[in-house]
C-alpha cells in the first residue's frame, strides 16, 4: 500500500477573497466580474469558491494556440493528449475523472451526449473572450458532471465607442502550420457585437510511438475552420438581450485498428474523422423590481463526429443537447442575497449504431443564499435533479470565509455532487448497462490565502471522496460492461503565488494529489490512472518599451496509464519562450519556441508530443 504524500485531513481550496473590509484593503485590483461561482455576477476576489480567470490579454500574451495549452496551467488540472495538435484531449480536475467537469459556452452546456466528453482539443482560441475555471463540487448550481468543477468558456462580445475595429492575426510554424483569424468588433452601452473567423492547419507529428498498437508511419495532420457571432442591446428599461451562435468544424488524422477490429499485418491503419462542435443561445436580463433580477436563457449545444478507416465509413455519432433556465436573485440586504433557480435539459443521441434509447430529459431546482456579517461571509446551496432515467438527486453546498486581518483570509467548505450515466454506458448495444446509478462525491475543503502590496497568495487543501464510479466488470454478460464498482479517495495540496519582482510579473502554482483506488479489486490501494502526483506551472513576463518577452515552465511526475499501475507514464518538464514587438499601438510581432529542450515525454502512454517547435504571428486590433 502507497503511503499518502499528505496526512488524511479532510480539506481543499477555497482560494477566493472575503469581505468588503478585507477586499478594500487589498492593494491588487481585482474587480473582473465573474460568473461561473455562483450563477450570478460577483468580484472575482469576492468568490468563496477557487476560481481562476484567463482573459483575453494573457490569451494573445502567451500566444497558446489551443484551449488545452491554456487550460495545462491552471492549478489542479493536468491533461492528457493522444498525439499532438487536434487529438483526443481528456483534462482532469482535482483528480476527478475527466467526464466530471461541467463545460459551459456562453452559458450553455456543451460536450459529447454519447461519450460525456468535451472536444477541448477543436474549440477556437482565437474566438474565446475570457475562460472561468471554477474547482471543487458545484453540482448544487449545476447538477450532473460538476464533481471536479466547472468550466466556462466566453466567446468574444464586441463593445467599445461605437465604431467598428476589425481584428485579425496570421501565423506560420513548425511542421508546416499555418493560423489565421480574422474579425469585426463594435458597440457602445447599448449594443454590441462581434462577428469571428479562425482557422488552423498542421501536417501535425506521428500521433502513436512506433512499436505500439495501431502505429503507422506517417504524420497526423489536423484542420480547423471556425466562427462566432455574439451580439447583444441593452434598452432604456434595463432589458438586456444577448445572443450566441459558435460552430467549429474539425478534421483529425490518426492511426487505428481497421473497421472490422483487426490490426494490419505491419502496424495500423489510417483513420480520420470529422468532428464539429456547434453551440446557439439566448439569454434575456430584467429588473421587475429594484431587488429583484431576472435572467432566461435557453439555448442548444451539438456535438458532431463521423469517422472513417482506409477510406471506408467506419462509424458516426450525433448528439444533441437543448436546455433552458431561468435565475431569479433577490437582494434582501446589502450584502445578502438570494437567488432561486430552474433548470430543464434534454439530451438526445442518433449514431450509425442504434442505441436502445436515444434521450432522456432532466430537471432542476436549486436555491442559493450569499451572506456576510462583519469579518464573515458564506455561500450555501441546495438543488435537486430529476432525471427521467435515475429519479431524484440532492446536492448540496456550504462555504464559510473568515477575515483574520486586512491582507489573510481562511475559507471552509463542503459539498457533495453527482455524474449522471453517459449514453455509451447506458445503452451502447452489447456493452451499455441500463441499470448504471449515477456516480456521487463528498467533498471538505480549506484554504488559507493573502493579498499584499507585494502579491498575492494561496495554500489550499481538499479531499474528495467518490462513489458507485462506473468502472469496466468483466463479470457482466460475455463481453463485461460498465458497472457502478468503483470507489475512490483523493487528497490534495495547491500552492497559488503572484507577485511583481525585478520588473517582472511572476505567476507560479504547484498540485500535489494523493489519489487512491478503493474499488475493493485487486487494484486497491493504487493510483488512479493518468493523474500525475505532482504538477507545476511557472510564468514569467516583462514590458520593456515596445518590446515584450516571457517564459513558461511546466513539469508534471510521472503517472500510472492503467489501474494496475503496472504501465507508468514518466514525468517531464517543458520550457517555452516567447517574444513580442509594437510596432505600433494597433500592430504587433510575435514569436514563440515551445518545449525548447526538444524533451521526449508522453502524457498517455504510447502517444507521441511534439518536440522542439517554432511559430510567428502578426496580430492587429484596431484601437
């Protein structure tokens, strides 16, 4: 039996801030509006839950040119990719499986119905506003799949004095990859707009390690073609409209077995597929009344593939994904608030292979109270689901927040939540388990965190416990199937630091996770699969006149790529470097050298990463 890196205390981040005299004490300026947290809009550092925010300046500074090469440095979340640019890309949040992360665009929910995965991996950088991280159980405002956290994705919104100002940016890079984007933003406090672009083509790397199953020499090229238009009015009354429409159509080589299931005599076989993720929404905003806000939403999600092996249809899946809401918050005092909330979903599945059922319909209720009094505040929330396949579900969520002075704060909290069954392992025929439960967590977290003249700071621990996880059991019919076998329990440490030293801007974030597998298998006492027991992320970045300059340090320990944790996954560390000139206020150059020590590491098994790469870009925003 591994013995925890941490002793077994029950406690996790809270990482936000506090109270108004705590807040207005704080030197660093943080009053972003964020909305993930709570369903309503607050102060990022008045979040009682550990919320991260990457808004649309650190996108273009540190020239990531996906959403996972964004999303690797937020603390708690590590990754794992199947072979480079476009492939198959799983996230994990806090150690929770990577089906347990809400993934939210504008406002509505988004991933695949069949696999209960998001295609991270195809969704437009370039097109993205802002992206909120929210880590820890949130199922009591969300419902299923929020064990890990949620994340929300805001597309670009357009606003400003009222002219038009064109955006766009073209680059070129290693392996012969080319990007481009190109916009139009406007809008004024009473209307808005952006209307969006992208695309993005690489002849990409060698996705599978030679030797290994389904390896076939030759490179994995990816293509994506993208666009958004987001657009909103505000009227004299305070209705406010807002509207979202996002399609990004993918296409992704790799190297699989054959259609019928056999591998080629010499290795694998060529297989693409074509992916498309489409989102469409709707909110309105009104105030009947002083104290009361109002906020209806509804919108549709679709998440799209069809794959083909040697140039012979192999398979597709279509899923679909509409819902609806509608947010009521009602300020009883100043500085306590009550919110009430409905939410209504159904999900549907068509695929080449007929599923037993193909959709099923879920409701939701939940109430909220924020507070504060003196140096406390709280957050505390209570929802339940009613799903048309598992009946009733009851989740809920209490944080505490103390002001020990001015500048420190300490936060507690629990929560429990839920992950509903996906279609595949429900009702995939000759594998799907139809008497699946849905999965559940219990978690208890601390935190203890500071805001200085100097920087800002956060040591934070948790503990989440997870139950009935669907894992596969042999035992069930001739081939196995899912089945709800599964326990386990994860610990871990995050250490958050910002800071302003030598004229440079220091972001550094350390994760220590102990995580334990107690199905009451012969894989008891394990690791789980795919989550590193260390990660660590440093970023550095320095304005010197027109110039700009910056590095990014990311190390992961080495992982276990299967529950026997007989098949171990080293640990690696990449280095990235970047520059960029003003030409002007309005043009600008920038270059980029990722994993600049050309390391040689995997992040799930057998799956190559690119080595040593270098990229050049032009951006313009018109001022």
């Amino acid at each position: 039996m591994r013995k925890p890196f941490i002793k077994p205390a029950a406690f996790a981040l809270l990482g936000g801030t506090s109270l108004s005299s705590f807040l207005a004490a704080a030197p660093l300026t943080l009053d972003e509006q964020v909305v993930t947290a709570t369903r309503s809009e607050r102060p990022v550092r008045a979040s009682l839950a550990a919320t991260t925010v990457i808004d649309r300046e650190e996108i273009e500074r540190s020239q990531a040119r996906s959403v996972p090469e964004l999303l690797r440095k937020v603390p708690g979340v590590t990754l794992s990719n199947n072979g480079g640019p476009g492939k198959n890309t799983t996230l994990f949040m806090r150690g929770a499986e990577s089906d347990h992360v809400l993934v939210l665009i504008d406002g509505v929910k988004v991933g695949s119905v069949s696999a209960g995965l998001t295609a991270f991996q195809d969704l437009p950088v370039e097109l993205i506003e802002r992206i909120e991280v929210v880590r820890g159980p949130r199922s009591s405002l969300y419902g299923s799949e929020a064990i890990g956290g949620v994340i929300q994705i805001f597309t670009r919104k357009g606003g400003g004095d009222g002219h038009a100002k064109p955006w766009f940016s073209a680059g070129y890079g290693t392996h012969d990859s080319y990007d481009g984007s190109a916009g139009v933003a406007g809008g004024d406090d009473k209307a808005w707009y952006n209307l969006g672009v992208s695309s993005q083509d690489t002849d990409g790397i060698n996705s599978r390690r030679q030797g290994s199953n389904y390896y076939e020499p030759d490179a994995d090229g990816y293509r994506n073609l993208s666009g958004t238009l987001r657009a909103g009015l505000r009227f004299d009354n305070g209705l406010e409209l807002d509207g979202t429409l996002m399609r990004a159509n993918a296409h992704n080589d790799y190297d699989d077995i054959d259609r019928f299931g056999f591998f080629h005599p010499l290795g694998g076989h060529n297989a693409n597929a074509d992916n498309r993720q489409s989102v469409a929404g709707g909110r309105a905003r009104f105030s009947p009344l002083e104290a009361w806000d109002v906020s209806l939403q509804a919108g549709r999600s679709e998440d799209r593939s069809r794959s083909e092996v040697d140039g012979q249809f192999d398979a597709r899946f279509d899923s679909k994904r509409d819902s609806a809401s509608w947010l009521n918050d009602v300020t009883l005092a100043e500085g306590h608030v009550l919110t009430l909330g409905y939410d209504w979903q159904r999900d549907q599945v068509s695929s080449s292979t007929p599923f037993d059922k193909d959709s099923r319909k879920n409701e939701g209720g939940f109430v909220q109270y924020l507070g504060e009094h003196g140096r406390q505040d709280w957050q505390l929330s209570l929802r339940r689901d009613d799903n048309e396949q598992f009946g009733t579900h009851d989740t809920g969520n209490a944080a505490w927040g103390l002001a020990l002075s001015e500048a420190v704060r300490f936060g507690l909290s629990y929560g429990t939540a839920f992950k509903a069954p996906s279609f595949n392992e429900l009702y995939y025929p000759g594998y799907g388990n139809p008497n699946l439960d849905a999965e559940t967590s219990e978690s208890i977290e601390a935190s203890l965190s500071g805001r200085h003249e100097w920087g800002h700071w956060s040591a934070n621990l948790f503990r989440n416990d997870i139950d009935d996880l669907i894992a596969y059991d042999s035992t069930l019919g001739p081939f196995g199937g899912p089945n709800n076998i599964g326990k386990a329990r994860i610990d871990g440490l995050e250490l958050v630091l910002g800071s302003q030293w030598l004229g440079w801007d220091w972001r550094a974030n350390a994760t220590f996770l102990d995580t334990e597998n107690r199905d009451g298998s012969a894989n008891a006492g394990n690791e789980l699969p795919r989550r590193p027991q260390q990660a660590f992320n440093l970023d550095i970045d320095r304005r010197i006149g027109r110039f700009g300059v910056g590095a990014t340090l990311h190390a992961e320990g080495r992982s276990y790529d299967d529950l026997a944790n007989r098949n171990e996954v080293a640990g690696y560390a990449t280095l990235d470097l970047r520059g960029e000139y003003w030409l002007d206020d309005e043009w600008r150059l920038q270059a980029r050298v990722t994993n600049l020590l050309d390391a040689d590491y995997e992040t799930a098994l057998d799956y190559n990463q690119p080595g040593q790469a270098v990229y050049f870009t032009v951006r313009y925003q018109a001022l």
